[in-house]
C-alpha cells in the first residue's frame, strides 16, 4: 500500500462504492493454452462425435466377417460388438465428465494467501481495481496495491470459481484499510462510527435516558443528529465509550447574560455559580463599578455538545389568585391600604404539556385545569383623607444629581474588598442633596465613616441614609416631603471626593437602591 500523491484531499461526507468497472465487452478467447486446449475441444465435441459413430460403423461388418472366418459363436460375435461401443462410449462419457469438473480460472492471491478464484485473469484484475478505486475514494488518497496481489492461471474445479463480487469482498476485508459501518453526525460534524446502527441508537438513548420518564410525551435533540450509512477508513471507527463521552461534554460557545435594572456585577456572578474575578476575566474591559441595563455579559465559553428536547406531562395542583375588594377609609391617607380580612388562594388540579432544552424549560401548554377549592376575597381598607406633603408615596427618587460612581455589593477599595451598601453618586460640594420620598428625620448628624449623615424614616419600613455631606439642613424630628432640600454634598467621612452615598434599609436590611429608583 502507498499513497502516490502527497497531498490528500479532505474525506468526502458521505461515501460509497465507485461506478462500475463491469460495464465492458466479454470475449471468451484466451491466450492460456489450457484455455485454448478446451475450447477447442468443445468446438470439435460434434464432429468427433458424428466421426466416431462412421468410424464404428465402418468396423461394425470387417469385425463381423472376421468373427463368421473364424468360427466364432454367435454370442460370441455379439459380446465383442458390445465390447467396442461400450469402449468408445465410456471414453466419450469420460471426455464429457472432465469437461463438466474442470475448467481454466485464475486465482488471486494477496501477500501470498489465496483469496479466491475467478473465471478470467481479465476479471481477477478488474476486481482488484475497483478495489483500489473504492479505498481511493474513501481515504481521499490514490492508493495501490502494487505487487502485493499476485494471478495465477490453470486448471480448476469449475465449482470453485467465483464471481468478482465475492473476490472484492474478500480482497477488501484482508486489506482492512475501509470498512463498511454507520457514521454519527452532530450538525454535520463527525463524532464517530461503528459497525452497527444499533451502537449509535443506543448511544443517543443513553445520552438522553435522564431526561426520560413515565410521563414523557417525546425527546428528541436541539442540533442536527444524522446516522449514515458509509464506507469510512477503519481509523474512524471508536467505541461506544468514547462516542458517548464526547456526546456528554461540551463544546465551545458562548453562553450570554443581559444585564437588568438593579443588577450588580457581584450578585451576576453569584447566580452564576461564579466568583467576581472569574466573571471579570469572561469580560475584560468591563468596569466592574460600572455597568449598564442591556448590557451583555459573557457567562460561559462551553455549551452542551449535545441538548436533549424533551416534552413532557406534568400535573401539579397550583394556585388560583384571589381578588381584592376596596373599602374607602375616612381615617387613611390616600394611596394606603390596610388589609381587613386576608384573602386565600384557591387550589386547582392542572394537567400541563411542558417543553424542556436541557434543564430550562421553554414552553408551558395549560391542557386542562379543574378546580378544587375556590380563592377567597381580600378585603382592604383604602385611605380618602388628604395626604399631607412629608407623607411618604412609596417610591423613591433620585436624591441628588450627578455620576453614578459605585454600585452596591462587593468592591476592591483601600487595597481591600468590602461590601457596598449603598450607591455613590459623585458632583461637586454643595450640591443639593434631597429626600428621597416622604417622612420624619430620625437622623442627623456625624456618624464614623459616613461623615455628616441624615437618615429619613418614611414610616413604612423604609429608612433611607444621605452620606458624606458637607451641611445639613434638617434637624431629627423634622417632617421632609419627597423632594425636600435636607443637605448639600460633600465629603465629609471616609471618601475620595465629594459625593452622596445613598442607602436603603428594609426593616434594617441593606437593599439595592437601584431596585427602586426610576
């Protein structure tokens, strides 16, 4: 075996034998002598046959006459008649016979082992072309037998020739450069072939099995999967062990996230199942202080090399809303509500067909939903009295103007990493810091690291902290209405410049104060 060209051409995606080399003009003339020998013979069968029965007919009345001169007996003269025919017709019949048992073919031998025989050297070679051209055609290289096959001509047992299709099989398997199998395709990427399609379904089954259960409706995958039947080079073949650990792994793409209102890069992580630094390293040139709704954060570089789609039935109860039902209030501000008998959730038995890629469910089909107990109405209170202008809204404001220069969660400052708790938003001292809704002043004076600090209660579980002022203008006890002038920046406090930390506490927890500005 050898390549005569060393530059080899990509192997073809899908594969198969080359055209046939059968297709030419027989001629049953040999130059073999033996061959020569038996068709003369056959040609001749008929004339010898009408000579010998003149010749034996000639004989027939001098044998006669010579068996009457001598006085033979009648019975006598019959056996020896009898004796002749029988004589030439056993050599006729022997003839015969040989010519039914053997017959001129060539044997092909490779590497010195004979493959089988055949009817002609003409078809012997024939055979080993197509051979050459069906390896060819496959390894993407001319390859050659050359003297490893050798043709051997003479007498044979006709039973042992074969036709050319038995020579190549044969030929072909004692090569074993290609063999014939199945091939598995992930959008259009080879991952590997066997011998048998039956490897390939059971390796997909297996890939799939744990997302199979009792109540699966159908599975099936994301990417495009093809099994093909081929001729592939026996390199190519693997079992079913490594087919199916490159199916479980995962290959190379990206995996986004979209950054949302009130999103910082700590929390990002987090929910990532990421540390900050890993996060950073996925998105250098990223400001990790600084990021912005819309945004788009690579989270990961590998996706599933394979993702099963799976459908199934689930039923599950679920809970059915209740209504609310508003009775004016005298006595409450407007916009407040108090709840005067609580409502409950009803319960229902429901029978959904839900879509599945992976672990993330896509599609959510409600097929029937029956009722098992029926919600209870709330009833609320809500306020008509005129509220007064320090009386919180429930949703805040901006406090001030300016650049926003840290958010909340985890950062590195003073050499270190700390937990922000607030946001920073940095402009000039004595710029106008104001409240940012309703309430009373619980707060205002030097506290630690903040500086000059005033602290809002809005009277709903809700404080909110202006730091790093350079003035006050507010006193505790004072009522501020959303908007109020109550400091001007600064900074004061432990600071890098003048700017206005911002925090909001809920029930004493350290919220994202981006979650509630507009």
């Amino acid at each position: 075996m050898k390549r005569l060209s060393n530059e080899s051409a990509p192997r073809p995606r899908r594969t198969g034998r080359v055209p046939n080399y059968r297709n030419r003009q027989r001629f049953p003339e040999s130059e073999n002598p033996y061959r020569q020998l038996q068709l003369l013979l056959q040609g001749s069968m008929p004339r010898i046959r009408h000579t010998c029965l003149s010749l034996f007919r000639r004989l027939w009345s001098p044998v006669t006459n010579l068996a009457a001169q001598i006085r033979v007996p009648a019975e006598r003269r019959k056996w020896v008649a009898a004796s002749v025919f029988l004589a030439a017709s056993l050599t006729i019949a022997a003839f015969a016979v040989f010519q039914n048992l053997y017959t001129t073919a060539t044997t092909v031998s490779f590497d010195g082992v004979a493959l089988g025989t055949v009817a002609s050297e003409e078809e012997a070679r024939a055979a080993s072309l197509s051979v050459e051209q069906s390896i060819s055609q496959v390894v993407g290289y001319t390859y050659r037998l050359d003297d490893r096959v050798s043709y051997a001509t003479g007498l044979t047992f006709r039973a042992s020739v074969e036709d050319e299709h038995t020579l190549e099989r044969a030929l072909s398997s004692s090569l074993h450069v290609v063999e014939h199998g199945y091939a598995l395709y992930v959008d259009g990427a080879f991952v590997g072939a066997t011998q048998t399609r039956e490897a390939l379904d059971e390796a997909l089954k297996q890939v799939s099995s744990a997302y199979r259960n009792e109540n699966t409706v159908s599975i099936d995958f994301v990417e495009g999967v093809e099994i093909e039947e081929c001729d592939l080079p026996v390199e190519d073949f693997t079992n079913l062990s490594d087919i199916l650990l490159l199916l479980n792994s995962t290959k190379e793409g990206e995996v986004t996230y979209t950054v949302k209102n009130g999103d910082c890069w700590s929390v990002i992580a987090q929910d990532h199942n990421l540390t900050s630094k890993e996060l950073e390293q996925l998105n250098p040139g990223y400001d990790i202080n600084w990021i912005h709704t819309g945004d788009e954060l690579l989270i990961s570089n590998a996706v599933p090399y394979l993702t099963v789609r799976a459908t199934q039935m689930e039923y599950y109860q679920a809970d059915i809303p209740y209504e609310i039902e508003y009775v004016d209030d005298s006595t409450m501000w407007e916009g407040d509500t108090k709840v005067i008998s609580k409502g409950a959730y009803g319960k229902s038995d429901v029978v959904a067909r839900v879509t599945y890629e992976g672990v993330e469910e896509i599609e959510r089909v409600i097929e029937s939903e029956t009722v098992i107990t029926e919600p209870v109405t709330e009833v609320q209170a809500r306020g008509t009295k005129e509220r007064p202008t320090w009386a919180p809204t429930g949703s805040f404001r901006w406090p001030t103007n300016g650049t926003l220069t840290s958010r909340f969660g985890y950062r590195n400052i003073f050499g270190g990493t700390s937990f922000h708790g607030g946001v920073d938003i940095a402009n000039s001292t004595g710029t106008d810091v104001v409240a940012a809704d309703g309430g009373v002043v619980c707060y205002a004076g030097w506290m630690n690291g903040y500086g000059y600090l005033v602290q809002i209660d809005h009277q709903n579980g809700y404080v909110t902290y202006y730091g790093h002022n350079s003035s006050l203008l507010v006193h505790v006890g004072d009522k501020v209405y959303k908007g109020q002038h109550i400091a001007e920046m600064g900074a004061t406090g432990r600071v890098t410049g003048p700017h206005c930390h911002f925090e909001v506490r809920r029930n004493g927890e350290r919220q994202n104060p981006l979650n509630y500005l507009p």
